[in-house]
C-alpha cells in the first residue's frame, strides 16, 4: 500500500529542521500566507524571522504534518527516524549524497537504503530534492524563490528535477498551478505514486510530469488508470533522447529504436500526452486547465491579416489539426457581415473593415464560433504597454471574450510570439474562458496534444509484460538455431540445410529446390561481409560461392530461395532499460538503415494494433498493392510477427534482442529469411 499523503501536501503544522535552509522555507511560508502551525527545531537559534525556535525534535507541541529536513544527509536519516516514531504525517528530504552520487563511491546507496527503513510508512519526498509548494492552500515547504501565486484550481507538476520545477514557476504565460514537487531521488515514492495522490484533489485539473526516468513502470500503469478513471489528462517530459548508449548493439533494431523509441511507445500505450519542450508542456497543460481536451481536429484560425493566416495554414500542415470549410449558412452570414472583398476560407482573414466596432466583431467572431469547430483561434498579438498604446485592440479583447459568453464554445486566442500577450490580457481572456496560447509553434503544438488527448482509448491497455532482470552473461544464437527455435512458435521460414563444409553443402543441396540462397555462418551481419549470396541457380554456382566464403565462415547455411516477395518487412524486440519489451516493425533488408522507417509499440499487442503499425509505414502501399502489383497477406505478416511475440513472452526471463530481417511479405504468406535471437544464459 502507498503511503499516504494528505497530510504532507496539505499540513496544518510544518517543522523545519536545519540551518539557512530552514530560514529559507520560513521565508517562504511566510511569503505564501501559510497560516498554520511553523516551528523550527534549532537549539542554537531563539527564533527564525520571527519564528520562535523549538529546542529539540522531543520539545514539539505535536507530530507535525510535514518537515523539512535541511541537515547533512547522516542527520537526515536520524531525523526522519523519529519523526516516524512520532506518528509525523511526511517529510521533504533537503540533502544529497544519497544514491545519486554512488558512483563515486560515497556510500550513498546503503545509506538511502537506511533512509526508507527509518520512514516507515511515514512518506518522504527525495532525498535530494526542493520540496512541495501548494498554491491551493498556501504551503511552500520550498527553499528557494519561486514564481507561483495562490490558485482556487490549477495543474500539478511532478518534476524529477528542483531547478526545473522552479523555472517552471516562473512562466509568465498565465498557467495556474496549483502544485508543484519535487521527486528527487524517489527513494520512497516515485514521481507515480506523487502524481496519483494528487489526482485525488478535486481542485487539481490535469497533471504535468517532468521525467528523467520512469521507475515503476506498474506504478505508472496504475496512474494512467486512475487518472483515465478520473478523466485528468496526465502530460509528460521524457528527457534523455539524445542517448547514444544502444546504439553500437548486435541488432538493427535496437540501433534504429533506443530508449527514446520505448519511452514514447510506453507513454502512448498508456495514453500519457508526451510533449518535446517545456514550452509546449505548460501551453499544452494550459490548453488541458481551460478547456480540456478536444473531442475532435476541427480547428478554425480567426485573424484580420492574411499573413497570419497563411502562417497558420503552413505552420499546421503535418500535424493533426483540420480546417475544415465553413458550413453553407455561415458562409453567407459571414459574407453578409464581411462584404465582397473579403474571402470566406479557413483559416479565415477577416481584414480591419470592422475593426473598431465591437458589436459587429462580437457578430462576426460569434456566427465563426456558432459552427461544430472543435475549437476556434484567433491569432492575436498584442502591442507592448512599455513603447506602444494597446487600447487600440481592446476591441478584439472584449469581442473575443463576449462572442465566447455568446455561444459556450471552445475559444483560444493564440499570439504569433510569446511575448505578444502580456499578463494583463491573458488574465482578461483567461478569466473569460478563453485559453491563451503563446507563440504560433507552441501554440500549434499545445492544440495537438489536446486532439491526442481527446483520442486517447477509454479503456486501459493490457498490462505491459515486463522482464525480471535476468542475471547471467549473455549468448547469441545462430541464424539456423535462431529460426529453428521461431518456427516451434508458428513462425514459416524457408527449407534449408547446414552444412561444415563446402562438399558437404553441394551433397546435401539435392534435398532442396533450386534457385538456393548460401549464407555463411558465424556473424551477425552477414551481408556486409560478404557472406550471402541469392539466386543460386546450381550446384556449379552453389560451389564457386562456397569456396569465396570459406575463409570467414564456420559454417553454410543453404536454404531456398523466398521468391514472389511484395516487400520486406523488419520485425525486432529489444529489452528496454525501464523492463519493457519494444517491438519494432519497419522496411527491411537493404532500406532498413536507408529509409528508417519503423513504428514502435510495447508487448503485449493484439493483432489489430501490429496491422494498423504495418499500414502506418511508409511501406504500407507496398503491402496494400502498388501500382497494379498484388497486395501482400498483410494477416499473415501479422501472424508472423505475433508468433515472434509468443516466443518473446515464454522467454522473457531470458530474451535481450531479437531480430528478423527480413520477414518476406507475399501475396499468400509470410516468410522469415533471417533472424538472431540474444539471450541471457541461466
């Protein structure tokens, strides 16, 4: 069972142990208005701001709700002792040199270890993190300044990382946060376990994750869950991208996928919104705060010059929005309003002819609202207060905003760049109803996240299936072993035979039907060294290619040739790092490396989502029938690549790569031409 929260996020007493730190968290209660109980525990001190000072941990009146512990991390393990011993409500872990810094051999591993024995089940966040701030209720158990104001609802914000979750305070983009903590290391409870009990405030509208790592990955599943359950849009930051720690690995697979590839599957999987900058993330959980997400792609962009709509329409192409065309009705409506001049399109340019008159733009904004747009922009950028005079466009502002009251729907107003809205208008249109989006990119960005969420699946996925770290050192099956193992779980490869020797492959090719593929055995990438070779016509060809390969080849591997082929299809699983199973499926053979086109889901996988993977490739005409040629069994790749899963799941305890390439896809089957299997040994 987690440990229990509610008083830790929301406390009616705080204790503060430490020295500048301690003062900076009173500072910061104090800033905040907490008007709860605060008492420092510092023998050398007589009061802290004003603060009287409490002795000793035994001198407190009560068990405080939560603390702050800014003492050396040995301190630190004592402290949270006998807090528990108390019956405290939990605790924020100030100090580092715990397991984060166990590589350089400080010990902190076993001591982080004592740290959780010594809570109990009383929680604590970090160690090695800031803390929590709750806008909400006025509590900055926090160390350091912050941006944030008090909120009546609002986002929460999980962050792996302090100094993140601070900038993040800072946005001036109108965001209300109503939480923000910070996981640190997650000796105790993962970022997971923080996010789920913050879905329980009902004041709390969507939560944000800034990740470094995913943990537990079943904790993750039962959040997704919940947050499903509880319909809170759950967005995410998955940092660590740009890892090149996989990509000198024995399969194509795990070079053209990576960690990156199976965090995105994973967040997917579990309908988790990923987003790429922490510009989008706040736009997006904006966007998610003020309307929710989007019941569907149609999208109307508002604007009174033709650049900015022609910059929408380019800016838009590629991602998920759709400007769908005004209905008949509207169109003769908004030309009436309008006049000839102007063209009637989405993105609509509305030109300045009633730019002035608020009334006849409340008609006009109100009759382009009145329609089944999913959601409705007007592209707005307003002048700066400091060299400009902005009342100008206050008509814009109070059309926008009577036109929403007017008709209910779902309104943002989104600025062509970020600084082009100041505070002061993004609390007029947000107070409104009205979302405000900073910058046309991020803007784009935010209302495609809100589209994904709007589709995300009402039910929840399988449960992941997931390895047990297995121990041991690893080998690597051969090619003949590999497809040998693979076909006992359903999967057709060709006949073949294996032979030692060169006379040993001429006499045993009579037992298959030419033409004949020879293959020498013994190196993952056989091609390009050299030892394949198709379309063997006969035994007189058969030998000559024999004998080129003999000095690299420990063995030949003869097998018929797989002809008739509609294309070539890559299928991989790697093991992730987070314990997940990554199938991969892309173009195979030679275009593998040439186009990189590869879609990735975690396993388990039904056969409806490994077809809609197939025909999401860029191969997928291919397989579909191209230019007059045959469609390929598209079932029967399926077939295939679920026989590779089969295999995977009774060897999961076991299995670290594996990879078929290629798998021909043909117009009545599916054939495995090759394959490599790695495997931990028991």
């Amino acid at each position: 069972m987690s440990p229990d929260l509610s008083r830790l996020l929301r406390p009616r007493s705080i204790a503060l142990f430490g020295g500048g730190w301690a003062v900076n968290v009173v500072a910061q209660l104090q800033k905040s208005g907490f008007d709860g109980q605060i008492w420092p525990v510092n023998p050398k001190r007589s009061d802290i701001l004003g603060v009287p000072c409490i002795a000793s941990i035994d001198d407190l009146p009560a068990a405080p709700d939560a603390s702050f512990i800014g003492v050396n991390r040995d301190a630190t393990v004592d402290v949270v002792r006998r807090l528990n011993a108390m019956g405290a409500g939990g605790a924020t872990c100030f100090a580092s040199g715990f397991r984060e810094s166990e590589s350089e051999g400080t010990g902190g591993a076993g001591l982080q270890d004592e740290l959780v024995a010594a809570a109990g089940s009383m929680p604590i966040l970090g160690p090695n993190c800031y803390g929590l701030i709750n806008y909400l209720d006025n509590v900055a158990l926090w160390p350091d300044q912050h941006g944030g104001v008090p909120v009546e609802s609002g986002v929460a914000i999980v962050a792996q990382s302090s100094n993140i979750a601070i900038n993040m305070t800072m946005q001036a983009r109108g965001l209300p946060i109503a939480y923000v903590v910070a996981a640190g290391n997650q000796a105790q409870i993962g970022a997971s376990g923080i996010a789920s009990a913050l879905l329980d405030d009902d004041r709390v509208s969507a939560i944000g994750l800034y990740l470094e790592g995913f943990g537990d990955i079943r904790a993750l599943e039962a959040l997704a869950a919940k947050a499903r359950a509880r319909k809170k849009p759950i967005v995410a930051i998955k940092i660590g991208r740009s890892d090149k720690a996989r990509a000198a690995t024995l399969t194509h697979t795990a070079s053209l996928a990576g960690n990156a590839a199976a965090g995105s599957a994973l967040l997917k999987r579990l309908g988790i919104i990923e987003v790429d900058t922490i510009a989008v993330f706040l736009e997006t959980l904006k966007l998610l705060h003020t309307i929710g997400p989007l019941p569907g792609a149609s999208v109307c962009s508002v604007s009174c010059s033709g650049g900015e709509a022609s910059l929408m329409a380019d800016m838009s192409e590629g991602t998920a929005l759709s400007f769908s065309d005004f209905a008949p009705a509207q169109r003769a409506e908004l030309k009436t309003e309008l006049g000839l001049i102007v063209t009637i399109a989405n993105p609509l340019d509305y030109h300045t002819f009633i730019w002035g008159d608020t009334e006849r733009m409340t008609r006009v904004f109100a009759t382009v609202m009145r329609e089944s747009f999913d959601l409705t922009v007007f592209i707005l950028d307003m002048p700066r207060a400091d060299r400009c005079d902005p009342s100008g466009y206050q008509c814009a502002v109070d059309a926008i905003i009577a036109a929403k009251a007017r008709t209910g729907t779902r309104v943002a107003v989104l600025s062509s760049l970020p600084e082009n809205m100041s505070d002061h208008f993004t609390r007029s249109f947000m107070e409104g109803g009205v979302a405000v989006l900073h910058g046309m990119s991020e803007g784009i960005a935010a209302i495609t996240a809100a589209i994904a969420a709007g589709r995300r699946p009402g039910s929840a996925p399988q449960p992941l299936l997931l390895c047990g770290k297995p121990a041991g050192s690893s080998k690597m099956l051969n090619e003949t072993a590999s497809k040998q193992v693979l076909s006992g779980f359903g999967l057709k490869i060709p006949r073949s035979i294996q032979a030692g020797s060169v006379d040993e492959s001429i006499s045993n090719s009579s037992q298959l039907d030419f033409p004949v593929v020879l293959k020498g055995v013994g190196l993952a990438h056989k091609s390009e060294a050299g030892l394949v070779a198709l379309d063997i016509s006969d035994q007189t060809h058969l030998r000559a290619e024999a004998e080129r390969m003999q000095a690299l080849a420990s063995d030949f591997l003869v097998e018929e040739m797989a002809a008739g082929g509609v294309a070539e299809v890559l299928v991989g699983v790697t093991l992730d790092a987070t314990g997940t199973f990554l199938l991969t499926l892309g173009a195979g053979g030679v275009l593998t490396e040439v186009l990189g086109d590869t879609v990735s889901l975690l396993l388990p996988v039904t056969s409806e989502d490994i077809t809609a993977a197939l025909q999401s490739l860029k191969i997928g005409p291919l397989l579909r029938g191209y230019r007059g040629k045959p469609p390929a069994d598209v079932a029967a790749v399926a077939n295939a690549v679920q026989s590779v899963c089969r295999y995977v799941e009774a060897n999961s305890e076991r299995l670290l790569e594996l990879e078929i390439n290629p798998l021909i896809a043909r117009e009545h089957d599916a054939v495995a031409v090759d394959a490599l299997i790695s495997l931990r040994e028991n």
